[in-house]
C-alpha cells in the first residue's frame, strides 16, 4: 500500500508545470504520464537494464594560446558554454529508467546534448567531450528529478517534456534570460554552442491538431525561436540536430529487449504513427521528410550568416534514420527507454557521439545515418567545428595553418574504435572480470 501511494505520489509532483512553454504541450505530456502509470501498475514485466556508456579511448593533450576568433573559426576548445533547446528527449526523460514509472524522471545529467555528470569515461555527452579540450567547460545540466529542476541544476538545459516546435520561442526567451542573469557565465563573451532537437511531439499530434503540426507552421516556429536568438546572444552556433524518422516506433516495440509494455507505451505516446495503415504511413513519411526539407532550407538560406559571431548549422545524422540493430540484424530497443520511445543512456551516447561526429564532418559531405561508429578527432589541419560558410562549399576558406604554438596531440586515426556497443556496458564488463581476478586470486591463495 505504501508502495502504490508513493508512486502516486512521485507521478504528481511529476506532472507539476515544467515552466516556459506553451499550456496544451503541457497538459498533453500530462495525460500521456497518467495513462504511463496506469499501464506500469496493470502490465508486469521485467526490469530494463541501465547501461554505462563512456569511454576511456579518447586522450587529447594540448596547450592552446588565446586568439581572436570568429564564429567560423572556432575550434572545440574555443567553446565556453553548452546550452539545449528541445522536448523530453532534450530533459532525458527516462534515459536512466529501469521500469516504466521511471520514464517520468528527467535524467538531465546524461542528456545527449547537454549532460554534464561524471565524465566521458562513464557518460557519453557532448559536454564530456568538451571537456576533454576545455575542463572548464559550463552551462550543462545534473542529476535527475521528477520536477522541471531548480535553474541552478538545469543551467543551460531548457527542454520541456511535451514541447512542440511553436515552444521554440519561448524556449529561446527562457536561455536567453537564464544566460544573462548567469554569474557563472560571461553573457557577453564566452563562447556558446546551443543544440535544438525538436519535432517528435509535433509529428505525433497530426491527427489532433494537423495545421498547428504542419510542416510550414514548424518551421516558422523554429525560425521565430532562432530569429530571438540571432537578434540578442552573442557568440553562438546554434546547431539544429535534424528530425528523425518517427514512423519507424513500431519496429523498436517488437525489437530485441522491448516488452509488451513498449506497444502500450508506444499507443499512448504516439497512436497516429504506432497504428497506422500502409498508406498513413506513406503519408507520415511525407510530412516527416517535409518537415526536414522546410528547416534544411531555412538554415542553408543564409538568413543568420550576416554576424561573424553568430551562425546556425544543421546536423543530419539522423535524415535518413536507420535503427540500431543486434549481432543477429535484430531491432535493438535497449537503445530505447521501457517505453520504447523515449532514448535510454545508450541512446543519449549514441546521438552525443553522432552530433559530435556531424560537428567535424563539412557541409555536404555530412553522415545522414546514425550508427555505432568511430569518435572523430578534429585535426592541427582541420580543428574547426564546420559551419556552412567555412566549408569547403562555402563563402569562407578555413584559415589552415601547418605551424602552431599548440602541442596538440590527437591519434591520427579516430580516437574511439570499438566493437558495437562494448562502449555501452564496459563499465559493467570491468566489473565482472574485477570480479572473476580476484576470486581466481583467493582460489590460487587457498590452493
């Protein structure tokens, strides 16, 4: 009994108002939560597996003097400050969730694109790759809560479970008022890279709301948000992480590692897409490729090249979405929270290390697939984060040159090159044969 109110309890404070963001993005993440819990307590199933997901495979020594940059110029070291833009995958809701219930949890410490907990040897996040080049990096978010965290703990994270596109404004408004009130941070000159990830609640709410979802209304919703942005912070890339192909949901509940909960989940979360007939789903995929097209057009428009120290880049990993799979050609949905939507710690790892790689790739020459793959290393011959302008494509040559005061030591080859997914559980491998060493000690000893 004490069990059941506690739960009840937990899921209230977790549907409290997460703060910014528009009412009826809100109070659907509301209902979706309730009806999550009703289905955890009616459905019985085993517990998922959390995942370790760093790597210790990815050393970078090197002592950078201070220069004048510009925004096409910025190496991973420039980089002061991380900030995140987005919806519950941005929160992280459920990545460290072993049960249904603990879908509701934001793990924001561990969210793919702003996390800052542990480090990269035990957390895969783009600020722990930063801080391989800069320690000092700031503005990530921390541990994990039922409620939109205090601002102390979310820093720069700004994601709202439930957000849609027409949230991006006032998501930008919330960052830009949190970085300037910030004494921790230097509004005016530190370098910023904020990351926006948003789309999977609009493509779900097609069938309620088909013009508010609309492929042009999310697109000139998140060009008024970049608009705020362009117009009032300084010294910032803006990376939009392109939409992934949601109509794939239904392969992930019947993948390997999901449980009948996942379809339950999937239904709640998503029933347009999960339920769909051959020519819906035709149709989803249309709009869902509509909505990629409308924002690859708007950033590559030149509509926020005009300042040296501000541009928006489009990172395509996840285009042409291709679901990661078992040694047997399996669905894997270990990647995947117990609701089968939501990304688990191995998914978050998986799209830090996607991002990053899109980060070093040129314009043009960009992966569209997300994969377990090699971690990039950015070179003395190209150390620049790519934009638009300073690709090879671009307005701006790369100003290269092959003598430096730097001593930057990188591995010529990729700095990560392991067998799919041991980065996910070598934590736990460690262990084990930790464990196995020392019992073969004792029996040796007692032998």
């Amino acid at each position: 009994m004490i069990a059941a109110i506690m739960r009840v309890l937990l899921f209230s404070l977790a549907l409290l108002p997460y703060g910014l963001g528009d009412e009826d993005s809100y109070l659907e993440w509301e209902k979706q939560m309730k009806e999550l819990e009703k289905i955890g307590n009616e459905v019985s199933g085993p517990e998922f597996t959390v995942y370790k997901t760093g790597t210790d495979f990815f050393n970078i020594t090197f002592e950078s003097q201070p220069e004048e940059k510009t925004v096409h110029l910025l190496r991973p070291q420039d980089i002061d400050v991380v900030g995140a833009m987005g919806d519950s995958i941005t929160a992280a809701n459920g990545a460290g969730a072993n049960t249904i219930a603990g879908v509701a949890i934001q793990y924001r410490g561990i969210s793919w694109t702003s996390g800052g907990d542990e480090s990269l040897e035990t957390s895969l996040t783009i600020t722990n790759i930063l801080r391989k080049f800069n320690p000092q990096v700031k503005g990530y978010g921390v541990g994990n809560g039922f409620l939109y965290q205090s601002r102390e703990e979310d820093w720069f994270n700004v994601g709202v479970p439930g957000a849609r596109a027409k949230d991006m404004p006032d998501q930008a408004r919330d960052l830009l008022s949190r970085m300037k009130n910030d004494s921790r941070t230097n509004y005016e000159n530190d370098w910023k890279l904020v990351s926006m990830f948003i789309g999977g609640n609009d493509l779900c709410a097609l069938d309620r709301d088909p013009i508010g979802a609309s492929p042009e209304i999310y697109r000139d919703k998140i060009m008024e948000g970049l608009d705020i942005l362009h117009k009032e912070l300084p010294r910032a890339i803006i990376q939009i992480v392109q939409i992934l192909e949601v109509y794939l949901l239904p392969q992930i509940a019947d993948g390997y590692g999901a449980s009948r909960v996942c379809k339950l989940a999937q239904r709640l979360a998503c029933d347009n897409v999960v339920l769909a007939n051959s020519t819906q789903q035709q149709e989803l995929r249309e709009i869902n490729w509509k909505y990629q097209d409308l924002v690859a057009e708007l950033v590559s428009s030149g509509r926020y090249d005009d300042r040296s120290d501000f541009t928006v880049v489009l990172q395509p990993f996840f285009k042409d979405t291709v679901l990661p799979v078992t040694e047997t050609g399996e669905v894997d949905a270990t990647f995947f929270a117990p609701d089968c939507f939501h990304f688990s710690s191995k998914g978050h790892a998986m799209g830090a290390l996607n991002l990053w790689n899109n980060m070093f790739e040129a314009e043009g020459a960009k992966t569209t697939e997300w994969s377990v793959t090699d971690l990039k290393c950015p070179s003395k011959e190209k150390p620049y984060i790519y934009t638009r302008l300073n690709s090879p494509s671009g307005e701006i040559p790369l100003e290269i040159t092959t003598e430096s005061s730097e001593d930057f030591v990188c591995p010529e080859l990729n700095c990560l090159s392991l067998p799919i997914w041991v980065i996910s559980v070598v934590g736990v491998f460690v262990a084990a044969i930790a464990g196995l060493l020392i019992l073969l000690l004792i029996l040796t000893t007692q032998g």
